[in-house]
C-alpha cells in the first residue's frame, strides 16, 4: 500500500482510538464528532482489509493487526509532532506546567524530596503530581500523556518507550538500633534465618524478583508481618525487633530519621536497575525532554 492511498488524518484517529478505546473518547480529544470518527474508522478498515477493533464490554479492543501497527504509526505521530513543533520553546523558569511522575512509595521517599529541592531553584512555577507505577493502565496513561515519565524498575515497558538508566541498587537488611542484631557489622545467612522478618510484597513491582531469589537459594525466612508496600517499613522497625530486606537507597533515607541500622544483605542478590521511561510520542517534546534531562543529572549514577 502507498502512503498516497491512505488519508494520513485516518492513522491520527487510529493512533487516539489506541489510546482511549473509546469512539466519544477519541471524537473528545480531537474535536470532532462520534459519527465522523465512526466513519475514520470505518474509512481505515476498509483500507486496510481489518476489524483493528472489536466492540466489547472492556470497550474497543485492538485486533492483532492493530497491535502491529501500534508502534510504528505512535512513533511516525510522535516524529510529525515533533517536526512540526520543534521552534517551541519551553522556559523551565517561567512555565507553569504540572508534570505527572509514576513511581512506588520507595521512589516518593527517595526521589521527590531532592526533585523539589532542584525544582525550586531552576523551575519555582512547575507542579509535580506522583501516581504508583503499578497501575495496571499505565502504558496507555503515558501514551495519552496523562503520564509524562515513570521510575523504577519495570520491566513491562518496553515496545513503544524509551528507557534512561537512573542507578543500579543492592538490596540490604534494614532494622532497629536496638535489634539484637545491630551489634555485628556483618549478617550470617543463619542470623538472618533466625530474625524475625517484615516481607513486603509490592506487588506489580519487580522487587518481588529478591523473595524469588532467596527462595531459589533455599533461603527461609520467619515472616511475622508481611504488608503491601515499603511507606510503614521505618515506622515497623523503629518499634519492632524484626528485618526488612529492602533496597539500599530507602535503607538510608529511612536510617537517620528513624534510628535504623543498614546491614549487607547475606545472600547473594542481584542488583536491579531503576530507570525513567517515557513513551516514543513525547520523545521530542520539549518540556518531557527537558524533565528527563533534569532528572538524569540530580540522580544519574555512572
């Protein structure tokens, strides 16, 4: 098929009928009306010889040759917007802008104190809105640009986005200064089998990958309390004789405020990589770009 066959405005509607799964969504974001943009549809099917979506009670969903054709048509709107858009400045000291950072609590406790920190001296008038990366319609947020960028370690996100390595992080044992424990400078795997254990199940984080691991390696732990995500660990162990197994830059953020002791762990665990993900569609644009540059320079590590 030649480009000269196919009305390029039919693929914009495609590209947001990906996005929103909605027809009055689409018409919505577009301006137009729920007819015309049954009738784009319409027009794009019988171009391309496809349903490219099936009605059900989840709404619009994307047959196999939609799914194909995802990628390369959000990275061609991605290169027109930016092409057509490139002498648009955006002025970090003047904007007024909200950005929207998906990320886990750990990533609330280590990340935004530093990023408001560094906001206020370069960017005063932006606003910072966090959302939890777990969230399961997160690659369709940041395609819509409800999300700007997410932090962490997500392994879900690939096609379709860009990745900046942050750091690579240790997982350590983290527990009271008053724990037993806190007298050895160093854990034996038998002190930490016989301790009393916080778990932490994030889930739809990869942070489970560390309970898989001790698990592979036999590793046994006396779980008394197991909770669903990292926010409470400092105020467990700060009254609590237990161990949290958690990654090392919460592990310091928490020491200080709440008398904690940070060990190296005793088993051998891999180290995880924590990036900044955004979709294609913003790669060029400029304040997106402006925000991830800002972020690679206050927490970029190597």
């Amino acid at each position: 098929m030649n480009l000269r066959d196919i009305d390029l405005n039919l693929l914009l509607v495609f590209d947001r009928m990906l996005a929103e799964r909605r027809v009055s969504a689409v018409a919505q974001s577009l301006g137009l009306s729920q007819p015309a943009v049954s009738n784009a549809l319409a027009r794009l099917r019988r171009a391309l010889g496809d349903e490219l979506f099936l009605r059900t009670a989840q709404g619009m969903v994307p047959t196999p040759l939609a799914m194909q054709l995802a990628e390369p048509v959000a990275a061609a709107m991605s290169a027109l917007h930016g092409a057509l858009n490139q002498s648009t400045a955006f002025d970090p000291a003047t904007s007024t802008r909200s950005f929207t950072l998906a990320m886990t609590d750990i990533g609330e406790v280590y990340f935004t104190p530093r990023l408001m920190e560094r906001l206020n001296q370069v960017a005063p008038g932006i606003r910072i809105s966090t959302v939890r990366n777990t969230a399961v319609n997160l690659r369709d947020e940041m395609e819509a640009g409800q999300v700007d960028i997410a932090i962490g370690l997500l392994p879900q996100l690939k096609a379709g986005f860009y990745q900046r390595r942050l750091f690579m992080q240790r997982y350590v044992c983290l527990f009271g200064k008053q724990h037993p424990l806190a007298a050895k400078s160093r854990l034996t795997l038998k002190d930490f089998a016989s301790a009393d254990h916080v778990l932490i199940q994030a889930a739809g984080t990869g942070h489970g990958q560390v309970d898989e691991q001790m698990a592979a390696q036999g590793i046994a732990r006396k779980v008394r309390l197991v909770v669903p995500h990292f926010v409470a660990v400092g105020h467990i162990l700060q009254s609590q004789p237990m161990i949290a197994t958690v990654p090392e830059k919460l592990a310091r953020a928490l020491a200080e405020p709440f008398g904690l002791a940070v060990r190296a762990h005793p088993a051998d665990l891999p180290q995880v990589a924590i990036n900044a993900f955004w979709h294609a569609r913003f790669h060029r644009e400029p304040g997106n770009r402006w925000l991830r540059e800002l972020l690679t320079e206050t927490f970029a590590e190597g």
